[in-house]
C-alpha cells in the first residue's frame, strides 16, 4: 500500500494567518491526490483534487501543489470555518490511502 | 441534490456479523456513471477506505478485508451494502458510504458526495 504521511500532526493558527499542511507519499503517485478536510461528528469534505484543482464552491484561499510524492495544502487567509482536520488521499493506485490527518486549531 | 444515509445496527457482538446499508436519493445507482464505496473511520483516527461497487456488481475491496468483505447493490431500491464478518473491537469505527467522482464518463478516484457516518460498536 502506498502511506501517506502528512506534517504536521497539529497546527495551532490564527484567523488571518497563511498556512500550510504538507503530505507525502511513500512512492510517486504522479498528481492523483484530494484534499479534505473534516469537522467533528461530519463526513469529510473535498477541497481539492488532482493536487490542485478546487472542487466547485470551495472557497479560493485554499490551495494545492506538488507531485510525485510531495503535496501541500496552503490557506492564504484563515478564516473561523477553517478550523478543522485535514486529510490528504493518493488515488493512484489501489488501494486507496489516506494520511493521518492535520488538526487545524486555533492559537 | 445526491444524498447518501447510512443505517444499520449500532452494536455488534463479536465474531457475528456487521451489516450496513447506505440509501442513495437525488441519483439512480443504475445509470453507471459512478462507483460507490464504504470507508471507515476508527475513533480518534484517519480513514481507511474498504473497498466500492459499480452498479453491475463489479466490486474490489481493500486487501486488508479482502477475506472479510461483502459488498452488493439493489439498484430496484437505489441501495448499496456492507457484510464484514467475523468482527472484533479492531473494527468498532464510523463508517460511511460515499460516491466516487465521475464527470463526463471519467472518474476520479476521490470523493465527492459522503453519508453522514454511523458508529458500529463491536462489543458483547
């Protein structure tokens, strides 16, 4: 199985603040990665695909980059909605992973 | 709007046999243009996702349950299922249904459209 690790494991920001959630994977899985993120007692939700592509109505400070095997998230502007967990996921080969998650707190 | 419910018994007794169903409205199952999946989240932790079934009963499952598995579907009742046998407290956990992303005869193999998540407690 391909693992996908994601740094860190919690982030501690502000409202405003740029941040940014790295992922890696144990081998190349091209650009076939989404991003989630993930409230409590909710379902997770998509933010991204193919590493940088915005699902419809996700809000244009979030962001993705990479490929082969290094991914990140960025939000340029955080806003109170975002605080949250973040979950990255390779599509690239079966089965399907995710990362540990990135618990998105407030400072 | 697609919508996706999971139900099923909140508490299974160990060795016996964990059933879930997830409800599709707003979408017919049967128009093949997408492929549906559990995936299983254990409390406190990340997710793990259990394998998917296409409408004609194409299914492929996580090797790690591979031997403990079943997925089917009842496209006459927009439905999709879950069998895991021979549980342990190994598999108390959230598990929800989710439809995975196909646009213009293309799927991707995120997803797009989720359940709400029911807890399965596996205890006596």
């Amino acid at each position: 199985d391909i693992q996908m690790t994601q740094s860190p494991s919690t982030l501690s920001a502000s409202v405003g603040d740029r941040v940014t959630i790295t992922c890696r994977a144990s081998q190349s899985i091209n650009n076939l990665l989404a991003w989630y993120h993930q409230k409590p007692g909710t379902a997770p939700k998509v933010l991204i695909y193919q590493t940088s592509t915005l699902e419809s109505g996700v809000p244009s400070r979030f962001s993705g980059s990479g490929s082969g095997t290094e991914f990140t998230l960025t939000i340029s502007s955080l806003q109170p909605d975002d605080f949250a967990t973040y979950y990255c996921q390779q599509y690239k080969v079966y089965p399907y992973t995710f990362g540990q998650g990135t618990k998105l707190e407030m400072k | 709007q697609v919508r996706l419910q999971e139900s099923g018994p909140g508490l299974v007794k160990p060795s016996q046999t964990l059933s879930l169903t997830c409800s599709v409205s707003g979408g017919a199952i049967s128009s093949g243009a997408y492929y549906w999946s559990w995936i299983r989240q254990h409390p406190g932790k990340g997710l793990e996702w259990i394998g998917y079934i296409y409408y004609s009963g194409i299914t492929y499952f996580n090797p790690s349950l591979k031997s403990r598995v079943t997925i089917s579907v009842d496209t006459s009742k927009n439905q999709f299922f879950l069998k895991l046998n021979s549980v342990t407290a190994a598999d108390t956990a959230v598990y929800f249904c989710a439809r995975k992303h196909c646009t213009g005869g293309l799927c991707y193999g995120f997803f797009d459209y989720w359940g709400q998540g029911t807890l399965v407690t596996v205890s006596s």
